[in-house]
C-alpha cells in the first residue's frame, strides 16, 4: 500500500498532503482496496475535497476522476495531478458532456448531503459499467447520539489536556469537547442530512447489496484538531486504534457505515 502524499506541481497554491491527511485517508484506502476491482479500474470519486484519497488511489494505480461542489478544494486537488471537476451531483459532467463509463463510483462521506437520494442513485447506474461497483462510506446521523459523544470527550480530553488540540471552534470535534450543548447544536444545523437506514434502503431498492460495515468515524472528528501538532499523528494513531476496539467490545455505538453493492443489469 503507497501511503506517501503527492506533491504538487511547482508554483502550485495547493498544500501538499500531510502526514494526517494520509492517516485519515488510509483509513478509507484499507477498505477499499478490499472491494475495488484491480488496478487500473476507472473509479469517480463523489466528494472528493482537497484530493486525499483521490491522490491514494492514483498511487495505487487507479485511473481516478474526481468531483466536489467546492471550487477550491477541486482546485487543490487538480494541483495534485487529479482530474477533478467542480460539479453538484447528480449534475455531472456540469458542462452536460459525455464520459466513458466507471468501474467503481465512490461515495466517500458525501452521499448523507445529497438530495434526492433517488436520483443521486440513478445517475450511478447510468455511469457504471455492467455489474460495476458502488462503495460508499457515510455515517449513521442517527447515531450521534450522547452515548458516543461522552465516550468521544473522555477520550480526547487528555488529549487536550496535553495541549495537542488546536483552539479552533470551527472544528466540530473541539466544540464537542469544549460545549455542552454543542450536539444539540450540530443537529439543529443538519436536520436535512440522510440517516444510515434510508441511504441503506434505496441503495438495496435499486442495487445488488453485496456488503455493509459499521465503521470507526469519531476520529475523523479530531484530527481537524490535531493538524499541525507535534505529537498529533501519534495521538491520532491511538485514537482510532482505541475507537476500533471499542466498537468491537461492545463499548461504543459504531457512527461509521459502509456499504458495497453492484449494478444490476
């Protein structure tokens, strides 16, 4: 597995991936790599942001499109060498354009925003090849609940503690440890996000379900925090190793969903 980041061309605004970039995206790279089809498989990634994991896959050997609503993050991830393109889907191409059918369509952390889903969902099998793939990582928003969020805190207090997190409240992982109310908050802000068991249902309803996984996801939550850090990537390392095994003693509600399924012909 190629984890090193991709640097960009010189002269580039874009900022090279970081070491916690390349842990965050590895997290997802490991799952995938267990479900994509071999290398050199055409893949579009949805939601693709700076390009993180977009730049994995190329390293692995993937011919990879990229798409983000964000102009800036699309531009990021071009000056990694991604074909990227700016686009709300299910509007893409945005220009109205053809493309060649994928592989593989990846939904990493995006599909719980768009809306409506059943359309989302068509577009998919209309850009997928016969029996081609559609993975999906999300989070369960019905999951965030107290529960997970206390055992989040107790565990990251130390951390902050030992001044390793950034006093940034645009991260939603310090405001979690720094406000009572910052769950009620976060939910009174995302009432139109799709829930894990809607998603679930209309990928069955129109797609060959081969595969689902309650995943790790709270870390994702820190490691905003930790960027920059010395000392973060270690802590961060710990963190979704603790969050793991707490999820499979039984000790902690997963908040992580993912889901493989096929397109039916």
């Amino acid at each position: 597995m190629n984890v090193s980041g991709t640097v960009p061309p010189e002269g580039s605004p874009a900022r090279t991936v970081g070491p916690l970039d390349v842990l965050v995206a590895v997290e997802t790279l490991r799952f995938l790599l267990s479900y994509l089809p071999e290398a050199p498989a055409r893949v579009l990634e949805v939601g693709c942001g700076r390009g993180d994991l977009a730049s994995l896959l190329m390293g692995e050997g993937y011919d990879v499109t990229a798409v983000d609503a964000c102009a800036d993050a699309v531009a990021h991830a071009g000056a990694l060498g991604i074909d990227a393109h700016v686009a709300n889907w299910p509007d893409f191409p945005a220009d109205g354009s053809t493309v060649a059918p994928f592989d593989a369509i990846l939904f990493s952390r995006s599909l719980h925003h768009i809306a409506p889903l059943d359309a989302a969902l068509v577009r998919v099998e209309e850009l997928l090849v016969p029996a081609g793939r559609l993975l999906v990582e999300d989070f369960a928003v019905e999951r965030m609940e107290p529960d997970p969020i206390a055992w989040f805190r107790e565990t990251a207090r130390p951390l902050q503690e030992r001044k390793l997190i950034a006093d940034d409240e645009a991260c939603l992982g310090v405001r979690l440890l720094r406000q009572d109310d910052a769950l009620e908050r976060w939910k009174a802000e995302h009432r139109d996000l799709l829930d894990a068991q809607t998603i679930l249902a209309e990928i069955g309803r129109r797609f060959d379900l081969r595969h689902a996984e309650d995943a790790p996801y709270l870390f994702r939550f820190l490691a905003p925090a930790l960027q920059g850090n010395v000392g973060g990537f270690d802590a961060l390392v710990r963190f979704i190793t603790k969050e793991t095994h707490a999820i499979g003693d039984g000790r902690l509600t997963p908040v992580g969903r993912r889901y493989v399924a096929l397109r039916r012909d």
